[in-house]
C-alpha cells in the first residue's frame, strides 16, 4: 500500500508540474519599438509608393494585429499606366 500512494504521489506531481508549464502567458502582445499597425500617409501620395508599402509587408506575419487605414488615407488613381504587379 505504501508503494502504491508514493507511485500515486508521483503521478500527481508530474502531472501538475507537466500542467504548470501550460498556463504561462509569456507572449506579451507588445509591438516592437517603431512598429505600427498603421498605414502611414507617405503611402497613399502615389500609387507606386502605396504598391511598395504593400510589398514591404511581411506575408509571413500572422501574429500582428491587422492594419488600420485612416478616414482620409486615399491613393490617387493612376490612369495613364498599366497596372503594376503586386507579385
């Protein structure tokens, strides 16, 4: 019997410690310094600069927050060019 409860002891032990690990919250949701989520205004003065914004985008950032455009953010259309790639 006495066998028995330290084996249950045990087990209980390396279940919370392998449990305790689980609840952390590390990952504090704090952007980098100078990072914004913000589409700057230099963006929409052309279209060029608006397609260079995009593509300095990373595609493989899925852990940031979307990013917010302002009420005013407006790129002028580009009617005397064909339209430039994004890829």
């Amino acid at each position: 019997m006495n066998t028995s409860r330290k084996l249950w002891l045990a087990v209980a032990l390396a279940a919370a410690l392998a449990l305790g690990g689980c609840f952390g919250d590390d990952d504090d949701d704090v952007a980098a310094p100078g990072a914004s989520n913000t589409v700057p205004d230099s963006a929409g003065a052309s279209v060029g600069a608006f397609i260079a914004y995009l593509l300095a985008l990373s595609p493989n950032d899925e852990t940031s927050e979307p990013a917010t455009i302002s009420d005013a953010f407006a790129v002028p259309p580009d009617e005397d060019n064909e339209p430039q790639p994004l890829v």
